[in-house]
C-alpha cells in the first residue's frame, strides 16, 4: 500500500489539510458548513453508503450544521490511496450540497 507524504497530498486533494497528530498517526481534514442540520445529517449518511461500498470509513464530528471529517488508514497510521479515494468521494459528493468550506487558520512564523 502506497504512503502519500504531504505535497503529493496537496496535489492531489488541495481542499483537504494535512494533520500529523505526534506519536500518533497522520490524517486528512475537512471542515463543512451546510445551512441546517438536516444537510449536514443528510450527507453524513450519503457518506456512509459510500463508506460501507468501499469498507474505509472515516470519522465525523457533528455540531449542528457543522462536520469536520477525518480520515486515515487506521492500520498504517497514515495516509494511502484508500484515503485519497475516499476523500475524492466525498469531494464530488459535496458538489450536490449548498455548503461552504472552513478553512484552516494559517500561523506565519
């Protein structure tokens, strides 16, 4: 199984961020907006079909109309093609929702 490291990440799935989570695992983020809970609840669950079409799942944290979705290769503690083709799946799922992006605060040193 192929390891993608952060730039082939960003070239490949520019919305998402790219998370290392010391001592722990690297993972993949993305932060959603929809208008109301139910568009978030409703694309959680198309989410989830896809999930269980593929067997990779990834993690939702829901705050009313808010998901953060996270996702990584659990056995690998890191970020492969099962992570990237799910995350594309979710990318062309979202093009039929009304939603806007979180976006990552960004620290200049």
């Amino acid at each position: 199984m192929i390891i993608f490291d952060k730039n082939k990440i960003n070239t490949l799935i520019p919305l998402w961020n790219y998370k290392i989570k010391e001592n722990c695992y690297n993972y993949i983020e993305r932060k959603i907006i929809f208008p109301s809970f139910s568009q978030a609840w409703k694309f959680m669950n198309e989410i989830s079909e896809h999930n269980e079409k593929i067997n990779h799942h990834c993690k939702y944290i829901n705050d009313y109309n808010k998901v953060k979705i996270k996702i990584y290769t659990h056995t690998l503690k890191d970020i492969t093609e099962k992570d990237i083709k799910l995350a594309n799946i979710i990318d062309d799922t979202l093009k039929n929702y009304d939603h806007e992006i979180k976006k990552e605060k960004t620290i200049n040193k």
